[in-house]
C-alpha cells in the first residue's frame, strides 16, 4: 500500500502490469515496471498492443481489468523498482484518476516516464507528477486522419517542456519529410527528436535500423532501437 496515504478512492482500467526493461527512448535499458492502461483515441495501422483498445478483435471483458487504484499501487510496489513506465492505450484518457494515483506514489520514491501520442493536453496534477514525457505523435504511416492525430496546442506544449521528448515511428524513408516539417514547423528541438523503426520482428528491425540510424546521424536526430523485440520478440508482458 502507498505509505501514510489514505487510500484513493478511483479505478484505472488497466491492461496489464509487469516488469521489465525500457526497450524504447532516452532510457532505453532501464529496469521498469509498467502500467498499461486501455483504451485508445487512435486506430494506429501497425500498432503492437491492439489487444489494449480494438474491441472489435479482442474482448474488452478479458483484456480489461477495472482496478482500484491501491490494488494497482500494491502490484507496482511489489517488483521492488523506482522506475515506473506508463503507457497503453493512451494513458491521458484517464488522466483525472491517474494524475492523483500518481502524485500518491511519487511518496513512495519512484519516478515516471508516460507514453502518450501527443493529442490530449495534460492537466496540472500530471505536469507535476511526470519526471519524462514520451510524446509519440503519429505519422500519415499510422493510417490516423491529420485532424485526429495532430494537435497543435498539444505540440506547443509539450515542445516548451524540457523533459518531454518526440518519438516518430518510421516506416520508410520517406516519412523523414513528414518528421522535417513538423519538426520546423512546431520549432521542436532536434535534440528531442527520437525515430524509431517500426518492426515486431528482429529481423525487420536490423535491417530498418541500418539505414534509420545513418538519417539520424546526418539529421542530429536521436536513435531508438526496440530493444525488447531484440530480447524477447514479439511478446506481451515484456
């Protein structure tokens, strides 16, 4: 239980818990427990975690648990690791009771990174709560409209927070002249630029990193492999 705090009284509607390694972004490698929450405002095309918000193809009652928000802090507290990733689905749909869970736990001395597309603007409370923002604004690869997938305020936001970095997912070459317009027109700080080969396989992987990594090079863009799909495949609870 989250040490001298009275309990919350909240759900979160959780896909699943587990701990492992980041296998993404600025903090690739490190030991991680991680929250993934369902339900999602996109329809990402090549999305690996389906199963946390397309109820057309899986079932909602088996893939989703509604849980008290102490259970959850009891499950994360157990692995005994600081370091807490949550991601979904698209967490910022349940900021109202995550922010508060979060501010609860913080007490207890762990710190956050949050996965999230980029189209909802965070309340007070998860701008205090997050030590690192993974904005992952999606790209015409994604299959998501512009309107639905770009949302200016939020890209002005969080291009003014100095801990929130943006991770592209690259299906091809050519996306790197979507990623350059958006990167000039929101004045994104190349620095906090992250792309990453889309792939589910090591195979893909490899071969898409290769040349991922020399447009990053020559760019000033940073690199991100998928380090759990090297480690363990395409996995669930990984």
């Amino acid at each position: 239980m989250m040490r001298d705090q009275p309990e919350v009284k909240s759900r979160l509607k959780v896909s699943e818990i587990f701990h492992s390694i980041q296998g993404e972004g600025p903090n690739t490698g490190m030991p991680s427990v991680f929250l993934r929450l369902a339900v999602c405002n996109l329809r990402c095309s090549w999305c690996d975690t389906k199963y946390s918000w397309d109820w057309e193809h899986y079932d909602y009652e088996k893939e989703v648990k509604e849980m008290d928000v102490n259970d959850v802090a009891n499950r994360i507290l157990s692995y005994d690791c600081k370091h807490l990733v949550v991601t979904g689905g698209e967490p910022m749909l349940q900021q109202e009771d995550l922010a508060p869970f979060l501010s609860r736990l913080k007490t207890d001395g762990l710190t956050f990174e949050i996965e999230t597309n980029g189209t909802i603007l965070p309340n007070d409370g998860m701008v205090s709560a997050i030590d690192q923002w993974n904005v992952s604004p999606k790209l015409d690869n994604s299959g998501n409209s512009v309107a639905s997938r770009e949302n200016p305020e939020c890209y002005r936001f969080f291009c003014k927070q100095p801990n929130a970095y943006f991770k592209y997912v690259v299906e091809d070459r050519e996306d790197l002249g979507e990623i350059l317009e958006l990167v000039a027109k929101y004045a994104i700080p190349r620095d906090r630029v992250i792309m990453m080969p889309e792939s589910t396989s090591p195979e893909l992987l490899r071969e898409k990193s290769a040349w991922l990594a020399e447009i990053c090079r020559n760019e000033g863009f940073r690199f991100s492999t998928r380090l759990h799909i090297i480690l363990y495949g395409n996995k669930r609870g990984v």
